[in-house]
C-alpha cells in the first residue's frame, strides 16, 4: 500500500469582513508572486482538486500549469455555517449570543441555524478526503479548499479536540501537508507559506 501526499492549499484571499462558508465569494489572486512561490513549490505531476466555490475553483484554476484536474468537490467546501454566512461576529453575536460562543468554545456539536456542526463538516471533509485517497492511493495530490476543511484534517491527523485544532492558523495561499500511508496519518508541516 503506498503512501498518498495530500497537499492543502487555502485558497486566495475573500477581503470579507463577514462570515463566509458556503457563500459563493470570489478570491483575490492578483499576488503572481505568491502564485508563482506556491506553484514552483507543488509537484508537478500532483493530481488537481478543489471545492466547488468559486475561490477555490479559481485558486485551483491559477495552480493549473499542466497539472491534471480532478472534477470540483462539494465535500471539500468550508464549513457551512448557515444563518450566519454573511454576517458580521457582532452581528452573530446580538443575534445569538450563547450559541456563537458555544461553536467556537466548545465546537464539535453546536450547530448555526440552518448550517452545520464542526463534527457534521469533519464527517463530510473527511469521506471526500477518503474517497480521493481510495481513488488515487500512493498519488500526490493538491487540494484546493478552505480553513475549516484544512482544520478538520489537521485535527484527523493529530488525533486532537476541535478546539485544540483551532490554535491552528491556515492561511490564504498556505500549504499543510499531510500524508496517508499504511501507518496512518502524518503531518509534515501546518500553514506553510512557500
């Protein structure tokens, strides 16, 4: 059994100053000299996916140069925080003041009205995640999504709570590292910026 590279790499730049899951926000990609460190640092013949929002289709779309892509995967969107997407902290807050406390204090089950849990979402990440690895085991593969999804697969390989998970940082244009063997999980490196 051979040891599949996953490559994470956050998406572009939103310059939202509101909550933005599954809300289809375009990236900043105007930084060609970030790009072009983060290209010269991919391999090459790495396999090509991202989420189906448009900042990650475009961010994936600029990483392109020969790579083959894989179709979009709306398993890997960011975590969907439903009512709130949109909407300012202090928004969320007076709106709903001890569940927006709730989800980023003591995440796991607490749900935004008509989005989902952080378990829900690592559940979701994690089978498409899976289904990529089954498909394409002992491949290098990049894969284009958002904070929360690269979060989740953090937590997965550390073995750790979703709150230690979220001490993390991972930003735009970062690369974690991760791969999956036949030992397990092993995390090579957290918010790489190339």
């Amino acid at each position: 059994m051979d040891v599949t590279r996953l490559w994470w790499v956050r998406h572009g730049p939103t310059h939202e100053k509101a909550m933005v899951g599954w809300r289809d926000v375009p990236a900043d990609l105007s930084d060609s000299e970030t790009l072009a460190r983060l290209n010269a640092h991919l391999p090459q013949g790495a396999l090509l996916v991202s989420s189906d929002l448009i900042r990650a289709t475009a961010t994936a779309d600029a990483l392109a140069r020969g790579r083959h892509r894989l179709p979009h995967d709306a398993g890997l969107r960011e975590l969907h925080f439903g009512d709130w997407d949109g909407r300012t902290w202090d928004e969320i807050v007076a709106s709903h003041p001890e569940l927006s406390f709730a989800y980023w204090d003591d995440p796991g089950e607490h749900r935004p009205p008509n989005g989902e849990s952080w378990n829900e979402a690592a559940a979701r990440i994690h089978a498409a995640t899976d289904a990529l690895i089954a498909a394409h085991r002992g491949r290098d593969l990049i894969l284009v999504a958002h904070f929360g999804a690269i979060l989740t697969q953090v937590q997965r390989a550390k073995g750790c709570t979703p709150l230690d998970v979220f001490a993390h940082k991972i930003d735009n244009l970062s690369v974690t590292r991760i791969d999956h063997g036949p030992d397990g999980w092993h995390l090579h490196a957290i918010n790489h910026l190339p």
